[in-house]
C-alpha cells in the first residue's frame, strides 16, 4: 500500500470499517511511514479531538492514537489465531477421513 491509498483509508480505519487484508496492510505502512502517521494524528485530531475538546474533555493524543492502533493490531492477531485454529481442525479432519478410507479399501 501506497502513501496515497493509505491516506485514503484513514476515515474508513477511523470509523473501524476497515476489512482484514486491509488493515494488515495500513497498520504496516503506518509503522514504516512517518508522513502518514503524522497524516492520521491529524485527520484523528480533527474527527475526535474537536468534539472532545468542545466538550471540555482533556486526552493525550499520542496516546489514544497508540491505543487505537494496539486495538487493531490485537484484532488482527485474534482473527489470525481462530483460523489458524480452523486450518488446524480441517486438517486433523482431512487427515481422518483419508485414514478411514484407506482402512476401508484395505479391508
């Protein structure tokens, strides 16, 4: 992914909307580009600083940014180890039924 389809997804990945492959690809580039980091403090300090600060509330910027972004790495991993164990399943699975049937054909 590129500095300009990155910059794009930022509203879609603020909003949460954002698909798996997608997402692995923007939270990569975001660790490896400084620019487009920088790019989504602002569009985050526009979409949720401003409301929060009209409303008197203080936060830590860098913080929720890296909060938000710890979230999403978590998710990643977490859809990553159900299908891993998923593949695991159907492989145990496959291997079973191959070994019925070589049991079957040989008795």
């Amino acid at each position: 992914m590129d500095c300009k389809q990155t910059e794009k997804m930022i509203p879609v990945f603020l909003a949460g909307q954002m698909d798996r492959k997608p997402l692995k690809e923007f939270l990569e580039h975001m660790d490896s580009c400084p620019q487009c980091m920088e790019e989504l403090n602002i569009q985050y300090l526009v979409m949720v600083g401003t409301s929060l600060l009209e409303e008197g509330v203080s936060f830590d910027l860098q913080k929720e940014m890296h909060r938000m972004l710890e979230e999403n790495r978590g998710k990643l991993r977490k859809r990553g180890n159900r299908l891993a164990v998923l593949l695991y399943i159907l492989e145990v699975g496959a291997i079973l039924a191959i070994l019925i049937f070589l049991v079957m054909v040989i008795f």
